[in-house]
C-alpha cells in the first residue's frame, strides 16, 4: 500500500513538474506589415523573412548598420527568433 501511494505521488510529482516547463517563447511577433521598408521599401514581407539573411551576408559591411537603425537591439529580435529557429547565428552590433 506504502509504496502505490509513493509512486502516484512520484506520478503527481512529475505531472506538475511537467506542467511547469514553459512552452518555447514565441521570438517576436510575426509582422503584419505586407513589406519591409529595407532594402528598397517595396519587398514583399514573406521575401524578406527568407533572404535577410542572405542579404545580410552579401552586404555586411553596410546591412547590419542599417538593421540596427531599426531593430536597435539585436537580443530581443533578431536572436530570438535565430535562437526560435535554430541554426541562425548570433547577431551582434
Ligand atoms: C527603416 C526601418 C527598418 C530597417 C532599416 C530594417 N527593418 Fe526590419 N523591420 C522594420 C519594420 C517596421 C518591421 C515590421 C515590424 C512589425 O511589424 O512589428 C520589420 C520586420 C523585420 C523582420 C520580420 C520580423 C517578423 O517577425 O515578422 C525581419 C526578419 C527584419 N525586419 C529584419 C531586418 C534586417 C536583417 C535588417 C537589416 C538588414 C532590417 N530588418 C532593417 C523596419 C526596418
Ligand atoms: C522572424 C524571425 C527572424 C528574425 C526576426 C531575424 N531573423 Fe535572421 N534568420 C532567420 C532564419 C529562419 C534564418 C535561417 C534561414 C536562412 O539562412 O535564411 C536566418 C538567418 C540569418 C542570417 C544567416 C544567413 C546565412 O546565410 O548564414 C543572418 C546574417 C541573419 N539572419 C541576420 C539577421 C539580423 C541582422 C536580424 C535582425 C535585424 C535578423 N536576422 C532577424 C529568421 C529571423
């Protein structure tokens, strides 16, 4: 009898544990913005979202500067959602 009622506290125990796990943090809010005012103040949003990066890369003597102009603090944006994602680097300026 001891040891039921030891192992439905050790259940109890995990299930409330579990519980308290937070979900993953949604990064930022996803942009209801249809474009993206950088580079060009007319690329489609969904365009943006895929090939900033690659912007970035291509540009990075220049891009990150602008970037930050905007998106002044890297922690709470850009590696969010890298960090979301995974497999996006930490970003610095
Ligand atoms: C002129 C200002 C400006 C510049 C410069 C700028 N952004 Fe943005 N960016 C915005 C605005 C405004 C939004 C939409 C934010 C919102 O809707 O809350 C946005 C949204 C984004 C999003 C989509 C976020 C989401 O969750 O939907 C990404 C990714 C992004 N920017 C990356 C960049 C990168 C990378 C750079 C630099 C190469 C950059 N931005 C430069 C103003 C700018
Ligand atoms: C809404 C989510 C989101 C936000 C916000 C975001 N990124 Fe990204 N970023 C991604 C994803 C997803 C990838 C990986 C896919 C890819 O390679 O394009 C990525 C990749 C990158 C890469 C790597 C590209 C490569 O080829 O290795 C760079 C550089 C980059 N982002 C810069 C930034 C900068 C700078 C900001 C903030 C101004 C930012 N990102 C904000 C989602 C985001």
């Amino acid at each position: 009898m001891r040891v039921v009622v030891l192992v439905l506290l050790a259940v109890a125990v995990l299930v409330l544990l579990g519980g308290c796990v937070a979900p993953p943090e949604k990064p930022v809010k996803d942009s209801k913005l249809e474009k993206h005012p950088y580079p060009a103040g007319n690329i489609e949003m969904n365009e943006w979202k895929a090939e900033h990066g690659e912007y970035v890369e291509e540009n990075e003597e220049t891009a990150l500067q602008a970037c930050k102009n905007c998106h002044p603090q890297p922690e709470n944006f850009c590696n969010k959602c890298h960090a979301y994602v995974g497999g996006a680097p930490e970003i610095r300026y």
